[in-house]
C-alpha cells in the first residue's frame, strides 16, 4: 500500500533553507527593475539550475534529484513566500514530465540528461491557440505526416519562456477533429527543437503582457519537424499531457501558498507597525479580521494541496484534488493579496513595498494555466455528476 498520509507541518525543511538563501540575493528591487524593462530573470534562474533545484523531479538515472513533486512544491512555495517570481522557470521542473512517462528510451536518454544539467532548456508548452482558447481539442494547428517528418502549420498564444527554451512541448491535430470519434482523439504531442526551428518556419514574438511573464505568440509555417520529435503514439498526445497537467497544478498551488504567506507576512507587519489615530491599524477589526481568514484560508488550501500531491507521488488518481487545491490555494492568495493591498493603503501602490507588483503576479493563477470556470466545470461534471456545461 503506497503512503497516502500527509504531512501536517512543512516538509523538507533544508530544501525550503536552502532555496531561501538562494532567494535572499534577488531582493524587491532586483524584481522591479526587471519588471519595469521587461526583462527575463536570468541572474536567478542560473542560481537555481545551478543548484539543482530545477532538476528535483528527474529521476537520478538522468542526473536528476529524484524527488517527490511534493519536494518541488516545497521549492517553488519557498519562492513565492520569499517575494520571488519562480514563473520564469518552473516549467523547467514539470515539462520534461510528459518526455519522461511516454517518450522513448532513446528520447529520454538524449534528452533528459541535459535538461537536468541545465544545458538544455525545455519549459515552453505551446498548447493555447488564439481562436479556441480554452476548448483545448479544438485547437488548429496541424502536423501532417510526411515521409520522415511533420510539416506542421498553425498559432499559439501566450506560449511563456519560448524566447528563452532550447526545447518547446507543442500540441498539434494530426487527424482531423471530424474524423475521430473523441474530440481527445487525433491530437499529438511534439518535442520541437527550437534551436532549428526559429527562422526555419517558426516565429516567435514577445506578447506585451500586465506581468513580466515573457509570453510570446507563436506563427508557424510550413515548419518542418522530424518523425523522431513524436512523442508517444500519433493521436494519443491529449491524454499523455493530462498526467503532466496534474503536476503543473499542485506546483502553482504550492506557489499560491507561497504568494499567500508572502501577503499574510507582510500585511501582519504592517498592520502592527503602522500608527494612526494613535494605534496600530492592525488594532482595528476591519485590518485585522480580513488578514486572520486569509491566513485560515490558506492554511485549510494547504491541507487540500498536501493532499493531492501526496496521491500524485504514490501514483494514484489525482485529477480532482490537483485540480481543487489549484482552485482553492489560488482564491487563497488572491484573497490575501487584495486583504494586503488594503492593508498597506497608499503605500500600496509604492513600488518600494512589493505589494502591487505580486498583486498583479498571483492574479494570473484565476487564468494560467487552467482558469477557475474550467476548474469548477471540471469539479461539477467529473467530481459530482452534473451535465458537461459546454
Ligand atoms: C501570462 C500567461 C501565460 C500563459 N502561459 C501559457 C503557456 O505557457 N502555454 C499555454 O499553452 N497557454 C498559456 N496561457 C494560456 C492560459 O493557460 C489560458 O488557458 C488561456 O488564457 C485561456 O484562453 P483564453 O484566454 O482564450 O480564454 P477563453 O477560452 O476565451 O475564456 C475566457 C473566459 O471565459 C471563460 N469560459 C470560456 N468558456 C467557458 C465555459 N464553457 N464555461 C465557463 N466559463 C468559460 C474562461 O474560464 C475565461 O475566464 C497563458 C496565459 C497567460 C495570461
């Protein structure tokens, strides 16, 4: 019987230490600066590959850590919780998660040693696309066999890091929709080389976006893609990804709790250092009350996030939880972000405190990468039974 117990206090405590030294470096100001020129955190994200910290779920075999996504979340929560931004890469820790459960041996050994070293960098998952949105097996792009390779044509939008990836993840239709009998069916999933790809037939551009996100839309061409970049069977690359979709979820969950205890901390200092009419304002019940059920509501969230990581890491079912405790812990830091920008008042708005900016940061987890409808639509046909609402 795998251990489905969870834990009730934080694990891994020399990780959570050791990324939080990492962390003490890139203070609020480094994360303005970079903000305000939207530009890509490199400085940082060399320090963690360097440390390791990206490779925590590659199994040892590929010079990896091995550990539990459990360990990841603990990575990526310390992250949040120190004001850092682990956007910019955590997709490094769970892309390669979908090459690791259905690649070949030979794909596997080529790349994933590379991957966990930091040499190769794949966390670019190229799966939205501008007129089908959210409706995922819609999607346009089309990979069409031919002899030894695809030529592949379509758009993705919002495809984040693809400026700064060796190695894109992309979804593409390779039979088309009315010729399958599940709309799941057909689809295929590509590991694209976009060393070879760029100027070859794919073009990538920066989207100006509300975070520094480095999103980018995506124009493809006639590109031209080798047999060997297929990834599993033809047509079966929707349910290969759902796995990896699950792990994606409860890693931006422990992010979520990150961003929250960053708001919850913060605003809880505030409140008890900052005197008008002669008292703390965190004497006052309107301060006081929205920080303490912040705090409830991210910890109860933590409960739910435990819960699913620890059915993912024993190799249960996990669609529900997974999806929940993204729901919940990102409701949670949202919460606690608007209860802190009201905490700090004008000061708020000053850059110099680090509110706003992480306000405007964790708002992006109610979209990316799966929005809270689509969650609920999930919860209420699969979880409890109702009519599919679209
Ligand atoms: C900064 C950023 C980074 C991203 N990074 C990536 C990435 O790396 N790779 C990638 O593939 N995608 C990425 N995305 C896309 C993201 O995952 C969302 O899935 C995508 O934005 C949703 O598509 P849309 O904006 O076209 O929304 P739409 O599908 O147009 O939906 C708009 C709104 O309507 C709601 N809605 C739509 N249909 C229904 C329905 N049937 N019932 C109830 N509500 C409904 C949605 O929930 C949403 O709130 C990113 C997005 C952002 C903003």
């Amino acid at each position: 019987m795998p251990d489905l117990s969870i834990p009730l206090t934080d694990q891994w405590p020399d990780i959570r230490a050791g990324v939080g030294r990492i962390c003490e470096r890139f203070d609020n100001d480094y994360w303005n600066r970079l903000d305000r020129a939207s530009e890509y955190p490199q400085e940082f994200v060399d320090a963690l590959t360097e440390a390791g910290y990206l490779a925590a779920l590659i199994p040892e075999q590929y010079g990896g850590a091995g550990l539990p996504v459990a360990a990841g979340g603990a990575i990526l929560e310390t992250i949040h919780a120190t004001g850092c931004n682990a956007a910019a890469c955590h997709a490094q820790m769970y892309t390669m998660g979908t090459l690791l459960k259905h690649g070949s041996p030979e794909q596997k050994q080529r790349y994933l040693p590379a991957i966990a070293s930091g040499a190769l960098r794949l966390q670019a998952f190229g799966v939205t696309e501008p007129t089908t949105g959210s409706d995922t097996t819609q999607l346009k792009t089309r990979a069409v066999r031919r002899g030894d390779h695809y030529l592949v044509n379509g758009q993705k939008v919002f495809i984040s890091r693809a400026e700064q990836s060796d190695l894109m993840l992309l979804l593409a239709r390779t039979t088309p929709a009315d010729q399958v009998k599940r709309r799941s069916d057909g689809i295929s999933v590509f590991l694209v080389d976009l060393r070879q790809a760029v100027g070859n037939g794919l073009e990538i551009r920066k989207l100006d976006a509300a975070i520094n996100h480095s999103t980018n839309e995506i124009f493809i061409e006639n590109l031209k893609i080798p047999v060997e970049s297929l990834i599993g069977e033809e047509g079966k690359g929707f349910r290969y990804i759902l796995d990896g979709m699950n792990a994606e979820r409860i890693l931006i969950a422990h992010e979520s709790l990150g961003d929250a205890r960053y708001f919850i901390r913060r605003a809880t200092e505030y409140a008890n250092q900052r005197v008008v009419f002669g008292r703390p304002i965190g004497q006052n019940q309107g301060i006081q009350f929205p920080i303490a059920r912040a705090h409830a509501e991210t910890e109860a969230a933590a409960l739910l996030v435990a819960k699913a990581a620890a059915l993912f890491d024993a190799g249960q079912a996990c669609g529900a939880e997974a999806n929940m405790a993204k729901l919940l812990a990102a409701d949670a830091a949202w919460r606690a972000a608007e209860t802190a920008m009201q905490t700090f008042g004008g000061y708020a708005f000053a850059r110099e405190y680090g509110i706003e900016r992480k306000w405007r940061e964790c708002r992006l987890y109610q979209t990316a990468p799966i929005s809270t409808n689509m969650i609920l639509a999930y919860v209420g046909q699969h979880v409890l039974g109702m009519p599919r609402s679209y």
